[in-house]
C-alpha cells in the first residue's frame, strides 16, 4: 500500500545554514503523527514542504502516491487539509469566513478563479459549525479575533474531507475554551473510523488528542527519534528533545502533561 505521506532524506539550506537535515518521515493511511521539537527546530519548514508549499533543497517529497516534481500540486493540494500558525497573513481580509473555507475547495485564496454552488456554500457551513463559529459565516475575516480566525482556518481543512491532515500549531492564537475546543474537534479527526491519517505540530502537549499513534522528535534539524507514541514519547526523549528535564504524565483520559523536574 502506498504511503499517504513520504519525506525521504530532506534537507533544507537557507543563507548557508541548515534548518532541515536528512529527515524521514512515512505516515501510513491508518498513522496519525505529532511532532515535537523547540522552537528553530525545523518543524514548520517540514510541514510546509509536506504541504507542498515548499521544496527542499534536497530530497524526495511523496503525498499520496504523487511525487513533488512530478505532478500539479494545485490540484494534489485539494487533497491536503492544512493549517499552519502563519497561515492567517495570506488570507484577504474582506473575505467572509464562508468564502475562506469555501475557496479551499480548489485549494484557492480568492473566490474569482472558480465557480461555486450551494451545495459549496452549505458544506462550508457545516465545516464552521464543526469549528463552533458557524454564526460567524458572514463576517469579515479581518474583523474576527484571532482565535476565531484559526478555528475558521480548521474548518477550512476539512471542506474537501482532505486525504491527509496537515496541522500545524493550529491551537496558536486560541483562548484556553478554544483550545479546549480544537481538542474535542481533534479527537473526532483522530478516533473515527474513517479518520485521515494526520501530522500534528505542537508546543502544547495537553492539547494531543487520543488516536494519535506515533511521534517525530525534532532537534536542531535533525531526527532525535521516531516511533510508537506509546513507546517513544517518553519523559527522557522529551527532556533530550528540549534540553532540560522534563517530566511527563498521561491522564486517565489519555491526556498528556509535561513540566520542568
């Protein structure tokens, strides 16, 4: 069976320095990763060449069964859900949040290009709902707050029922409630039958959902560690990954905590 997502040997050189190096990383149709690492550790340049947004310097870059290089990444894109922290700056702020999900359909920025029917327009509003802000389908972009925007950028990562699920740090700029939010809709993203195999980016280890099944440390660029979640994302590996000792603990319900020993 072919992989859903396959980074082989990717390195990234900028300005002479090296942000990514030599990284692997396979997620199976049935995986959901989370990947960890400090800040400058490679994690957003890797999400984004996995969102082919992005090409590495060097390095083969597989989403799908379609090859970077090989196929039109417009439409490999439609794909892919993705949501990245920086994500909110490209959007035009006079967009409703309807048309910032809505034009995900064709993995678009702007409603001019295409042609979109009701049944666009209702399943952009379900995917709203979904986020908790349905009741601001007809608001500006650039007059929500910052955590409605994010949660408006986590429906629109689900208007295609994406393939894959590319999330990173999607709970920046959210509220303590919205966190809590984001978790409850992360869980149905990770738990359900038919969930997409997902790569998940986040300083915030109590806001892992249950059913993720494996784990990337990231350190310096470079992979510290990779495996089962169960076996792997340990209090030394994470006390390792960020230079300090850390403790970590897993709640009854499959929660996790970690702070400093």
């Amino acid at each position: 069976m072919v992989a859903s997502l396959a980074l082989s040997g990717i390195t990234v050189v900028r300005d002479g320095a090296t942000i990514v190096n030599d990284v692997n990383l396979t997620v199976e149709r049935q995986e959901r990763w989370l990947v960890v690492g400090a800040n400058g550790s490679g994690k957003t340049t890797l999400m984004r060449i996995a969102a082919l947004y992005d090409h590495p310097t060097r390095g083969t870059v597989s989403v799908l069964g379609e090859t970077l290089g090989d196929t039109d990444v417009r439409t490999l894109r439609r794909r892919i859900g993705y949501v990245s922290a920086s994500f909110a700056s490209e959007i035009r702020g006079t967009l409703s949040a309807r048309d910032v999900v809505m034009t995900a359909r064709h993995a678009a920025l702007e409603p001019w290009w295409h042609s979109y029917d009701d049944d666009d327009r209702d399943r952009a509003r379900v995917c709203l709902d979904t986020m908790a802000v349905g009741d601001l389908w007809d608001r500006s972009f650039a007059s929500l707050s910052s955590g409605e925007q994010q949660r408006v950028l986590l429906a629109r990562s689900i208007m295609n029922d994406p393939d894959i699920v590319l999330l990173d740090e999607p709970s920046a700029r959210l509220d303590l409630g919205g966190r809590e939010q984001l978790v409850q809709a992360l869980a149905l993203m990770t738990t359900g039958m038919d969930a997409a195999p997902l790569v998940l980016v986040t300083h915030h280890l109590d806001e892992i959902p249950p059913g993720m099944t494996h784990v990337l440390f990231l350190r310096a660029g470079n992979t510290m560690i990779a495996g089962a979640i169960d076996e792997v994302f340990t209090a030394d590996n994470l006390s390792e990954c960020f230079g300090m000792k850390l403790r970590l603990e897993r709640r009854e319900n499959g929660r996790f905590t970690a702070w400093a020993n």
